[in-house]
C-alpha cells in the first residue's frame, strides 16, 4: 500500500486483531484491536532510534550494499533467502555467520544492549528489502514481500509502520515492530528500512 506523503511523519497501524487467548501482564483483552502502543512506540523510534541511523556506518553500509546488489535478480534473492532460512533453522551457517560479523551489526548489538531490556531485535533492509545487518539472527533474509518493508521504503523517506502486538513463546514478551524508512541524507532519497522489535511491557 502506498500513501502520499505530506512532508510529516506517515503512521500506519496495523489494524489486525491479537490471536486469540494471549491475555497476560499487559492486561490485553483476547481480541483487542493492535495497536495502542502506537504513540510509545513512535517515541521510542524518534528519540531513541533515528539519531543513530544517521551514522554513517548506517547510511554507508546500506549505500554500499544497494551497489553491490543493483543487478541481483528475484531468482538470487530467493535463493539467499532459502539459504538464510535453512541456516536460521539449523541455528547457523556461512551465510548468517557473516552478516552477523559485519561491523553494522556489531552496532547494532550494542544499541539493542543499550536499551536494557526494551529492544528486542534491530535489523536495517536495503532497497530491494535484504537485511544489510541485524542485532539478532532474523528468521528470513529477505524483508522485501513484508509489510516491514513495503510500507516503509516504498512510501517514502519518513514513513513509519506500526506493526500489531504479538506474544513471544520463545521470550515470553509482547512484542511489537517499529518499523521505518531510512533516507540517506545527502539526497533526500529513501535508501532502506529499519525494524525495531520492542517489548511493549518497559515502554512509559
């Protein structure tokens, strides 16, 4: 979906329902309407997340991988994809192993730690919707058929999508995505996408 763009800030929620039968801490009805946590969450993106994607390790790591791929085909990014989804499933290999290795996702590793708690995952798309670096192993490699990434890049430099609530078994965490275009400031140009997983239970 495309929304025309106005110079502010573009907020999109999710207006999906919680699966069923999730009520816990949060106080959240079975079926409640995501998101109320929308206003927090855009905070938490404008004061605590846009001033460090505004390094340059940022912007360039995205500008040099934008390069690197401006010839890649659906067909190879498929194929990465499958590979990147084996591996996440295995618990590793070459390919998640190096993108984990990048210097970008060692920041990424110390502004999750920063946040104590609150930021569950960081990870930055490139304009074809590829992770370029992640705090956390994600389970797929490319964004691009998601919402993450389709309601972000392809709408403009300062769109912003709020994602519904989910309850992680695994952590035991409601958990939400922040998630937003990334323009590179030289230009002006959208150049990629950052999500940002929140544990919606530390937010004010």
């Amino acid at each position: 979906m495309k929304l025309a763009q106005s110079g502010t800030s573009v907020l999109v929620v999710a207006s999906g329902l919680l699966a069923g039968g999730i009520g816990g801490p949060l106080g959240l009805p079975n079926q409640a309407a995501a998101n109320e946590y929308a206003p927090q969450l855009e905070r938490l993106l404008d004061e605590r997340v846009r001033p460090f994607l505004q390094h340059p390790l940022v912007i360039d790591s995205i500008r040099e991988q934008n390069a690197a791929h401006a010839s890649l085909g659906q067909a190879e990014i498929d194929h990465l994809d499958q590979q990147w989804r084996a591996e996440a499933q295995a618990g590793g290999g070459p390919l998640i192993d190096e993108w984990m290795a990048r210097e970008l996702s060692q920041y990424l590793i110390e502004r999750q730690t920063e946040a104590d708690g609150m930021i569950a995952e960081l990870f930055v798309m490139d304009n074809k919707g590829l992770n370029v670096a992640q705090s956390e192993p994600t389970s797929d490699y490319w964004q691009g058929d998601e919402a993450k990434w389709q309601k972000t890049f392809l709408v403009g430099p300062d769109a912003v999508f709020v994602d519904e609530i989910d309850f992680d078994d695994s952590s035991g965490m409601f958990l939400s995505q922040v998630n937003a275009a990334i323009a590179d400031p030289d230009t002006g140009e959208v150049i990629g996408a950052v999500t940002v997983g929140v544990n919606v239970e530390m937010l004010d």
